[in-house]
C-alpha cells in the first residue's frame, strides 16, 4: 500500500483541539495524529479519532517504536500500531529514524543515532521488520540533534539515503529539524536538502524551535558561551525555515506538508493559519509543476 | 548477537547519563563517545536531560491531575524526578507510564504527611484506566424473563468489568472531587470519613459513587460471583437494616451489573 496523502497542507490533531475539529470541521486537507495517543481499546480518543478517519485523511505519526534501539523491536507496541492502522485505514504511517529505548526501559524522547555502519544496519533492519508486519512502506522522519557521536562514518543525509534505499522505505522531511540540526552542528541545510532522494519524499513537516540561550540556562560545569537551537514545536514557523521549504518544494515538487504544534499549543485559528501560508506555496508548487516556472530567474 | 555491540554501549550509556545528575561520572563516561568539548557536551546533553524528564514529569501530570494539585507542581516536579530514576518508563506508549506511582507515593518520605495521597492516586490510576477502557456490549437481562421468581435468590451476576472498587481510610472520593477544575464549592474535606470507593464508566460518563459498609460487602459478593442470597446474607451481616432490593435495581439500572443467570460459576 502507498502514501494516500493529498499533496496539501494538513495540520497536527492534538488533545486541546479535539473538540473544535470535530464541530468545526475546518477546512485542511488532512490530518496528522500521534500514533500512541490513540491505541487505548476504548473512551474518548477512540471516538475522535474513528470520527476524524471517516472525515480527513490521516496520516498516522508514531514517536514510540524505537526503531533505532540496538534491543529487539516492540512487538506489542507494533501489534498495537497494526490493530489502530487496521481499523482507520491511515493514509500513512511513519515514524523517527531515532532511539529511545535501551534494555526494555524507556525514555520516551527522540533521541539521534550515530551515523554509523552498525546503526544503520539495525535501523533498516527494524524498518523491514515493520514494513512486513504493517503490510505496507512506512515514512521515517529525520529528527533534531544537540549532539554528535565520536567516529561517526557517514554525515546524516548519507545515512537517511542509505536507509531508505536499504529497507525501501519512504522519507518524512521534517525542513525545521533539517535546520536545527544545521545550525547546531555547523553544516549547509541545503547539503541536506540536495542528498535526499526526490521520489522517495511523502511528507514534510514545519514547525517551530527556540534557542536555547546559554546566558540564561547553562549551568556550573556547562559551556556558558554555547547558544543552540532546541526543537520545541511552540511557536510559529521561522522565516528562515519558510526559506528552506521553499527550496524544498522547488527541489522536490509539492509534497504533503503539516504543521506541527506541540507544546504552548495555540488556538486552532493560529494552526490553522499557519497551514494556509503552506498552502499558498504549495498552490504556487502545484501550478509550477504543472505550467513551469510563474517566474523566471533573473 | 547485538549485546556486546558498539551502539548497545553508546545507547546504554547514554540512558544512564540521563538517570544520574548532569556533573556525574555518567556524563562524563558519555563524554569520551561525543564530539566537541566537555563544557558544551554537558550543555547539550542538560537539554536531553531536562527533555526527557520534562516529558516523562508531564506524562505523571495528566495522569495524577489532583495529587499534582493536592501538592503542588514543585513538590510533584521533584517527587516524579525521584520516581523516574527508581522506576523507568517500560512502554514507547506515555500514556501508560505511571501504573506504580501510587505505590511509590506510599513509601515517598516527603509525602508521609498526607497519607492519603497513595490512595488518591490509585483512584486516579483507576480513573485514567477506565477512560480508556474498551467499550462492551449492550446490557442483557431478557434471560430474567424465564426464571421463576422462587429463584432468584439463585442468580449471579456478571458485572460491569468497568468499574474499580478501592477501600480508603481516607475520604478519596471527596478529595477527588473537590479537586476536579471545574468544581467551584467548598474546598473543605472531613478527613475522619473512611471511604469505599466504586467507580466505573457502566453509565457511559464517569461516576465515582461512596457505598455504603453493607452495600460495599453486597457488591463484593456478587462480584466474587456468590448468588444473590449469599451476596444479600453477606450484607446483612454488616448490616441488618440493609435494603438489597432497590440498591439491585440502581445497579441494574445503571448497568453495573450487566447479566444475570443460575450457572454455577
């Protein structure tokens, strides 16, 4: 089975909004959710979200597989995934190219990989594992990183390639994280952006981060002149990532793109409105792809 | 086998940096496998350390909302820091994180002066159980119709499997309600009531209803699938005043009790 996503701007389902979605019925073109959040067998999320399926396509986004773990993969948690997949019929599936767990105990983040030979045969390993119990081709995201791992033998956007050719899976382009990780590690976005593989490209995700200012949080032992971007989703889209996603579009053609808010979660209007801006572009994406260019280079 | 591998080392590692304080031995272990400079390395890895434990604290909250407010944020905060090192997440699911925080709390030193905070929890764990629960087929009583009245006494009852009975020395119910956000009354709690505690979603909402000694014994018994005589006799010995049939009816009523039959169990 395929990525059913529409090519437009769809935004992130979460708790504070369940009731305006399901009165209001804004007008977006489908709708993300986090996977966990609705494997309970019964109540209230069971009923948002078989009401929302029947409604919006939905993308299904897990943050809890740990596909990256060196343990063996989650059965439950994956049986769990199939049970929810199987009952909504989800556009899409996917999830980090991430850890988060080590010797069964969990810490619930998305924590980055090292980019190395032995990394990445686990993951893709872990991504096939998935894909057969699942029955179909999962999207995986790349995340945000603060660190690095020593001898570390390929840079992220090689080992994100490698990953989809290996376990033919699909990619998740999250442009923020791409940005953030950039910005902490001292490498060019647009490296990034050119390694990755057009066709293999289902989803982007936008979103907001902040600085985490080290006059203000680093403690005694810590660097004290160490400013870096942390990937908080709490705030609008910064221009400087509208700019990067322009150049995706551009390079990879209109792409079904969300709007992630997590944490200060604004009013479903401000969601909203960020998705139209994605929206515009992609409109504009969508007219280029199909006419050439509105506007040639100087 | 992937045990003595490079990234079950790294992974390892790196989890027990994020358990043990920021300066420690365990950061410092992590160090050797990071790139850049010891200061910036602690930096960066107090950002996963703050995210971690932020997300796991806040995954405590939705959970326990009146403990949290019965305590307040910091001493939660701090309490669920403990917690978390002592008794680590073992599903990718938050939602299920939490199930022995009520035990935890019990034995927690800072909180021995409200011992009735486990027990409040284990009513939140309850309740957070029973919002999730799965849904279950409708009631059924028409199998009543054809049993002869002179028999009734021989009827056991399947009851409703959601629904949560908890003994308190304490008055929970109470607690919980006047701790609820939208509760705007008196917030004053007699805390010399005992209580026994039902709640369940058998109505389709919430209820958390205080029973009764003789109608706590009541439902215990048909719980424990003893037959409607037994079950009545059980009740009367705690207390002989006590009415069996309209608490029966209630019951059936609201669909806590959902069938009735004279199988032996």
């Amino acid at each position: 089975m395929t990525n059913r996503l529409p090519a437009q701007a769809g935004i992130g389902l979460r708790t504070p909004h369940f009731t305006d979605v399901l009165a209001l019925r804004p007008n977006v073109a489908w709708l993300e959710v986090h996977s966990e959040n609705f494997f309970a067998p019964g109540g209230d999320s069971r009923r948002v979200i078989d009401a929302v399926a029947e409604r919006y396509p939905i993308s299904l986004h897990g943050v809890g597989l740990s596909l990256g773990s060196s343990d063996a993969l989650n059965q439950a948690h994956l049986a769990k995934l199939k049970a929810l997949a199987d009952r909504i019929g989800p556009a899409a599936i996917s999830e980090h190219l991430c850890w988060s767990s080590i010797g069964g105990r969990y810490l619930n983040d998305l924590l980055p990989l090292p980019y190395s030979e032995e990394a990445l045969t686990n993951v893709c390993d872990k991504i096939s594992q998935a894909q057969d119990v699942l029955g179909r081709r999962l999207m995986i995201e790349n995340v945000s990183s603060y660190i690095r791992f020593a001898g570390e033998t390929m840079t992220e956007w090689e080992f994100l390639a490698e990953v989809a050719r290996r376990a033919d899976c699909d990619i998740l382009l999250d442009v923020n994280n791409i940005y953030v990780s950039a910005s902490n590690h001292g490498f060019a976005a647009l490296e990034f952006l050119n390694a990755i593989p057009a066709e293999r490209v289902g989803e982007i995700h936008l979103a907001g981060h902040e600085t985490d200012a080290a006059d203000e949080t680093a403690e005694v032992g810590e660097s004290s002149d160490d400013d870096f971007l942390i990937d908080t989703h709490s705030r609008p889209v910064c221009d400087a990532v509208w700019a990067l996603y322009i150049k995706a579009l551009e390079r990879l053609g209109p792409r079904p793109t969300l709007i992630e808010w997590d944490t200060d979660i604004p009013a479903l209007s401000v969601l909203l409105a960020e998705a139209a801006k994605a929206q515009v572009l992609l409109d504009a994406a969508h007219l280029q792809a199909s006419h050439g260019p509105l506007v040639r280079a100087a | 086998m992937a045990r003595s591998s490079a990234l079950r080392e790294l992974q390892s590692r790196f989890y027990a940096a994020m358990m043990s304080g920021a300066d420690g031995q365990a950061c410092a272990e992590l160090g050797e496998s990071l790139t850049g400079e010891p200061p910036r390395q602690r930096r960066r890895l107090a950002a996963y350390r703050r995210n971690v434990l932020g997300n796991l604290c806040a995954a405590l909250m939705t959970s326990y909302p009146v403990v949290t407010c019965v305590v307040g944020p910091a001493f939660f905060r701090e309490a669920a820091r403990h917690y978390i090192v002592a008794h680590p997440s073992e599903s990718g699911d938050l939602n299920d994180y939490g199930a022995t925080f009520p035990g935890f709390i019990a034995d927690y030193p800072p909180a021995a002066e409200l011992p009735y905070l486990a027990d409040v929890a284990h009513l939140e764990w309850a309740v957070q159980t029973l919002r999730n629960a799965a849904d279950v087929a409708p009631v059924n009583f028409t199998q009543l119709a054809n049993i002869a009245p002179e028999r009734y006494g021989d009827l056991r009852f399947a009851v409703d499997s959601r629904c949560v009975r908890l003994d308190s020395a304490w008055p929970i119910a109470e607690i919980w309600r006047v701790n609820q956000p939208d509760y705007t009354g008196d917030m004053a709690v007699d805390f010399s009531s005992a209580e026994r505690v039902l709640a369940g979603i058998h109505r389709g909402p919430l209820s958390i209803d205080v029973l009764g000694i003789a109608a706590a014994v009541f439902f215990d018994a048909l719980s424990a699938q003893l037959s409607l005589a037994e079950a009545a006799q059980a009740a009367l010995n705690k207390d002989e005043s006590f009415n069996f049939g309209p608490v029966l009816q209630t019951w059936i009523g609201s669909g806590l009790l959902r069938s009735a039959s004279l199988a032996e169990p």
